[in-house]
C-alpha cells in the first residue's frame, strides 16, 4: 500500500484495501474487507464496519461510526461524532434472553448509501436504507429518517429539507424556491430545479 500513513495506535484488520495517498489516525479501526479508496483522511476513534465501502478523496473526522451495509461515495465529508444504523428491529437477545442476536447482517439489516459530494454535518444520525443525494448538506445535529435529494439542505429531528445549496456548498435558496432556475451567489454555476430534481446547468 504505497503511500499510506497509518497511525501505530490504528487497529486495521486483514482483508481492509486502501488506496494510495489515505491517511488513518490514531485509534481508528477497521474492520476486514472494509475497501477505502485513494486520498482518504480518516480522524482518530472512528470506527468503520467490516464490508464498507468508501471512495476517494473522503474525510471522515473523529469518532465517527459507520456500520455494515454502508457505501459512501467519493468526495464525500462526514464530520466528527456522525452515527449511521442498518438495522430497523434491534435488540440484544432472543426473545427468550438466553440467546445474544448475531451481529452479521440479516433480513433486517438494511443498505445505505451516501452518494458523491454529500456533507453530514457533526453529531447526525444516519436511519437505516437511507441514500443521501449528490451534493446534498446535513446539518449538525440532525436525525435523517428518509432519503435526501441531489444538492438538499435538510435540518433538524427529523430532518426537514430547507433549501438548495451548490456543489461549493453554499445556500442558493430557501424552500419555496422563487423560481427553477438557480445560480449559486459564490460561484455563479448555475441549476435548474424541476419536479423535485436539482441539475447543474453547462455554461
């Protein structure tokens, strides 16, 4: 793994790839045939599940806990104390309590995905099967109950969208939009927003 910066305190198990130029910090661990891809920072405490997915240019700050059945896309920025779940039914024991549940995946265990681009702001909390749109913004402190669309700001418990931001991350517009057509006050790209769909629009 050339070019790789692991931190002696993390904890990678075997099976984990990850890419060229990834940095892991202190007292991260990882757990087998997690894939990262290149140009990853990964901050100290986390903790990322066996199986997930993660791809390049990604920042995942401190104390962060990503659990199976999590795919995250490239470009993404996860800040610190971020929680996600997979599973709808949790408990600790059958229900007779002589028992402890698996740990693996199950019938329960639903996907989640973060798609390219998309900020979660620190201390949310990812609901399972959820898929977070490109571009889109979390703010902190949230609880994500339903799917977010491409380029949403969404705040609050539960997470309520509140407006369009650009691919820079600025604040373009606040629901209700004065019209479909957007251009970012920073940057100028410009977008189009119909039925529900926020596209960037070539110059």
């Amino acid at each position: 793994m050339p070019e790789v910066r692991i931190h002696p305190t993390a904890l990678i198990e075997p099976g984990v790839r990850l890419g060229r130029g990834t940095t892991i910090w202190d007292n991260v661990h990882i757990r087998k045939d997690a894939t990262l891809g290149e140009e990853c920072i990964v901050g100290e405490k986390t903790y990322i599940a066996y199986g997930v997915k993660i791809g390049n240019r990604c920042k995942i700050n401190a104390s962060v806990y990503i659990c199976a059945a999590v795919t995250i896309d490239d470009g993404v920025m996860i800040s610190a104390h971020t929680v996600f779940t997979n599973d709808r039914f949790p408990r600790a024991t059958t229900p007779d309590l002589k028992k402890l549940q698996s740990s693996d995946p199950g019938d329960d265990t639903l996907v989640t995905r973060v798609r390219e681009g998309a900020t979660l702001g620190a201390n949310c909390t990812i609901g399972s099967g959820i898929v977070i749109g490109k571009w889109a913004m979390v703010g902190m402190g949230s609880i994500i109950t339903k799917d977010v669309a491409d380029h949403t700001l969404v705040l609050g418990n539960p997470a309520r969208p509140i407006g369009l931001v650009c691919k820079c991350g600025q604040l373009m517009a606040k629901f209700p939009l004065p019209n479909p057509s957007l251009e970012c006050p920073v940057c100028a790209r410009l977008y189009a927003h119909v039925d529900g769909i926020t596209v960037e629009v070539p110059e």
